[in-house]
C-alpha cells in the first residue's frame, strides 16, 4: 500500500459528460501529480501541485481541470468527455523535494462509451 | 513535452538471459528515477540516482547515470519470471518542476 489513495477504482461515462476523480496523498506530502496511461502506453503527465498551488502543467487538455484542497487532496475534473479520454488515470504525491520519489495510487479506469 | 527517449519499447527474454533498457534525455538532468509497474499495477518506484556517473545494484539490478547526466540505463542479470512488466525512467529537470517519465520499456519473460 503506497498510501495514495485514489477513488473510484473504475468510472464508466458516456460521451459529452463529466467527471472527478479523487485523490488523497500520503500523509505529509505537499506535492500531487496527475498522469494519464492510455492502453498499454506510457505515463502521460498532466498537471502537478503544491500545497495549493499549481506548479506544473505538462499535456492538459483545457477540457480537462484540477486543484489541490487546503487538506491537500485533490481532484481532476474531465468535462465533455470523448472516448478517447478512456485511460488509467494516476494520481502521485510526493514530499516534493527534487530529491524524492513518487508515490503513485492504485489509478481510477475511466471508460467512456 | 517530453525530454527523455527510452528503448527499447518491447525485450522478450527467456528466463535466465538478460536485460537492458536506456533512457536518453536532450538536456541535462538534476536526477533520474526508476520505477516498474507490473501488469494490472501502478508504477512503483525502484531507484533514484543523482551524481554524475553514479552506479547502484540492487540484487541482480544495477542502475547507471550518464557521466553528463543525460542518459541512464538498468540491467538486469539473469532475468526471472518475477522481473515481467514495464519498467519507466523518470526525470526531473534543473529549475523545472514537471515530473516526465520515460514511454517505458515492457519485459516479457519466459519461463
């Protein structure tokens, strides 16, 4: 257990909708990722935080948003969903020092039909 | 995007034989991280390494950063059924916080 937790673990949508995925980090860690893995590809990254703050954006889309709460956690929100949103997406946190691993959830499978 | 190139993207071994994947980035790098995910799994991290030209072995791993620290490799001796599934470079960049990992290279072996 990497203690990330991220819910729900599967998320079946139609197209055009909306979505959250949740995540909470490990206890004491400030700094949240989030990556997309389409079918069997890598680890796109997506957006990152920091206690509050955005602090990194890599390949978003603008439908797509995020935010870390004051307790930390964090949520991404998908909108106008297309099929080819369907992917594993992973949240990760970190204490975030350049120095530190990441510590990745179980991931939330999104399946838009 | 995305700074650092992994190969290959596929190794099929028989057990017992060995195993190699690079990782080459454009720039250089303040460090770089190792992480496997087994099938089904979330990438867990493996190793991290930060000096110029560093070694480090884990059991029948070793891991290796470039003298420039532009490129890095893992090795692994004398593969086992249990080492299956993607192994993903990661790299973090000087007075930047993105956080790329590497497209992975998936190990299948066979027993």
């Amino acid at each position: 257990d990497s203690g990330v937790t991220q819910t729900p673990k599967h998320l079946i949508t139609a197209t055009g909708q909306r979505v959250t995925l949740r995540c909470s980090p490990r206890s004491g860690d400030l700094s949240v990722y989030w990556y997309q893995q389409s079918l069997d590809q890598g680890l796109q990254f997506l957006i990152q935080y920091y206690n509050g703050e955005e602090r990194a954006k890599g390949n978003i889309l603008e439908r797509f948003s995020a935010q870390q709460f004051p307790d930390l956690h964090s949520e991404l929100n998908l909108s106008s969903l297309e099929l080819g949103d369907s992917a594993l997406y992973f949240c990760a946190s970190s204490t975030d020092s350049l120095n530190t691993e990441a510590f990745f959830g179980q991931g939330t499978r999104l399946t838009v039909v | 995007g995305q700074q650092v190139m992994q190969i290959p993207q596929y190794q099929h071994v028989q057990e017992g034989e060995d195993f190699t994947t690079y990782c080459n980035s454009s720039t250089t790098l303040s460090n770089i991280q190792w992480y496997k995910q087994r099938p089904g799994g979330h990438p867990v991290f493996l190793i991290q390494l930060v000096k110029s030209g560093e070694v480090k072995k884990q059991k029948r791993l070793t891991f290796q950063f470039g003298e420039a620290k532009k490129n890095s490799s893992l090795h692994i001796t004398a593969t086992q059924t249990t080492d299956v599934g993607t192994y993903f470079c990661a790299e973090r960049l000087y007075n930047f916080n993105k956080f790329y990992f590497g497209s992975g290279t998936k190990l299948n072996v066979k027993p």
